[in-house]
C-alpha cells in the first residue's frame, strides 16, 4: 500500500493576498477555488509535488479557534512551509520583488542544501531549496 501527500493547507490573514503571492511570485497554478460561509479555499499546484491550499483562519472553525490561529498567525508561529525550487535564485529575487520579507538570503548550508527563507504577506515562514 503506497501513501503519499495529496495537499497541505497553510493558513493566510487575506486569501487574495496570499493568492497573489504564491501564485505570482512563486509561481503556483490555481486549481480549483471553494466559498463557503464567509471563507474561501484556494488550491494551487506546482509543477511537481503535493498542492496546497490557501484558507482563512475561520474555515472550518469556531469563532474562538479562528481568534487563537490568527494570533499565532500574525506573530509568525505557525508551523513554517518547506517548498523546492529549480531556480533558487530567480525565486528568490521575485518574492524579494514581491514585497517578502526576507529572513535568509540563499546560501549552502552545512548539511546539505542550499536554501532560502522569507516571510509571507501573513507572516507565514517559508523555507525554499534548491532542487537537487
């Protein structure tokens, strides 16, 4: 029996904003888009690899569990996103174009990969290596 990752959601301040970040910046496909009570789920793929899924601090939540992930949202403690590149360089200068802020700029690291980060428009962090 063969398991594997189908998508994984990160959660956004502003769907449209992070949209416009991870589908422009990044470079990911929309794939399909849900409304549904006020929140709004955006899939997106990449070239390879699982999709994810951009939501909303409220879909699917109570109105308290809403109020603590978005705290932890805007202070950046939300598990960070691990994404692989091509280009790590190109990606990198079009988030940095895109108004990301930067956390590391790309370098080799000593165990391996040479990798990036930066924050997204909602403070997500985000992790990209270079493919190998």
């Amino acid at each position: 029996m063969a398991v594997a990752l189908n998508y994984t959601m990160i959660t956004v301040g502003d769907v449209e904003e992070a949209l416009g970040f991870y589908r422009d910046a990044l470079g990911f496909q929309v794939r399909n888009e849900v409304a549904s009570g006020g929140s709004r789920w955006v899939t997106l793929s990449a070239s390879e690899g699982p999709d994810i899924v951009l939501t909303d601090p409220r879909a699917g939540r109570s109105e308290t569990e809403a109020d603590t992930i978005h705290e932890l949202l805007v202070k950046g403690s939300l598990p960070p996103v691990f994404l692989r590149a091509d280009d790590l360089d190109d990606v990198f200068e079009r988030a940095r174009a895109a108004g990301a802020e930067v956390l590391q700029e790309p370098i080799d690291q000593p165990w391996g990969p040479r990798d990036c980060a930066f924050r997204d428009p909602s403070g997500n962090t985000v992790r990209i290596s270079q493919a190998s």
